[in-house]
C-alpha cells in the first residue's frame, strides 16, 4: 500500500490551529478587556495575503454549495475598492473560517519590530484600564510571519498552480480558482 502523501495545507492548518489556540487563550484572560467580539468589524480593511492563505480560502470557497459561493463572489464584486474588506456583509466575514492570520490577530496585543524599534499594538477599544500585560497576553507578529512566511515557502515549492505574485488582494481570491489544494 502506497502512503498518502502529505496534504499541501497541513503545515498551514496546524499554524492556523496553533494561531487559533493562542488567541482564544489570550482572549481567555483578557476577556473584560475586550470589546471585539462577532460583529466588530473596525479592522477590517482590504489586504493582501499570501498564496498559502489564499489557497485556503479558495478551498473554503469551493467547498460551499454553488448557490453560497456564487452569492459570495457576487457580493465581493460589488464590494472591489472599497474601504472595507471585500468578504465583509453586515459586519460579519464571509469566509470566516478561512480567514488569514492577520485577521485572526486583529484586536489582540501584538509585538513587532519596526525600524529595529519594538511596537507594541491593539485595539484602541481594548485594554483601556489595562497598564501592563504579561508576555503570555502579547502576539509577536515577528515570529508568526517568520512561520508563515515559511510555510507560505514550502507551499509554493509544493504547489503546481499557486497564484504567482507574492501577495494577492482578498478580492482577487475569490475570483481565483487553486486547482491544487
């Protein structure tokens, strides 16, 4: 018996699990702090995303009846150039369970380094009687995008049909069939 061979998204699925984990551990705690919750849309602006995340997505979108998919492409073309994500539709994503790790993250306290300056982040509605954080409540976006960027990697070198710009618009995934996820 030949074993099956990998699947292209499992290293993206077990970041995206462990990304899932952390937030809701981080949410966990912080939970009287936080304001966002369904609904909140604030952060959600049009961004890029990598092939990996793409794919992911795409698949997500496949595999929804044609009638949901065909409905979802629709509302994302009438929503292209905008100042909100295009999956966005009463305040709620449309491809919510496929959404990229940025969006995962949003609102949560985040670390990055900038310029060799470390910058701490958050929702502006988060955290307002907060004046400190323990490290285990902070998101280091350094290393989630080191991680991702890495996987984004070898998905590109397993993948026969990924998209072949570096980063591609949430609007244009919709409208992008991945063959080979």
């Amino acid at each position: 018996m030949t074993p099956t061979p990998p699947d292209i998204l499992d290293n993206y699925r077990q970041l995206v699990a462990k990304v899932d984990t952390l937030c809701s551990s981080i949410t966990s705690r912080l939970q009287g702090e936080l304001q966002c919750r369904a609904g909140c849309s604030s952060c959600c602006a049009p961004i890029t995303i990598f092939p990996v995340e793409a794919a992911a997505m795409a698949l997500l979108l496949k595999s929804l009846p044609d009638e949901i998919s065909r409905d979802i492409r629709s509302h994302v073309d009438t929503q292209r150039g905008g100042e909100r994500c295009t999956l966005l539709r009463n305040n709620r994503c449309l491809l919510y369970e496929a959404r990229p790790l940025i969006c995962r993250t949003h609102g949560l306290p985040i670390i990055y380094s900038q310029k060799g300056t470390q910058i701490s982040d958050c929702c502006p509605l988060n955290l307002t009687g907060t004046s400190s954080l323990s490290g285990a409540d902070v998101i280091n976006l350094d290393t989630l995008n080191t991680l991702l960027t890495a996987i984004n990697a070898t998905y590109l070198a397993q993948s026969t049909s990924a998209p072949p710009s570096d980063r591609i618009a949430i609007a244009d995934v919709v409208g992008t069939p991945i063959s080979d996820c």
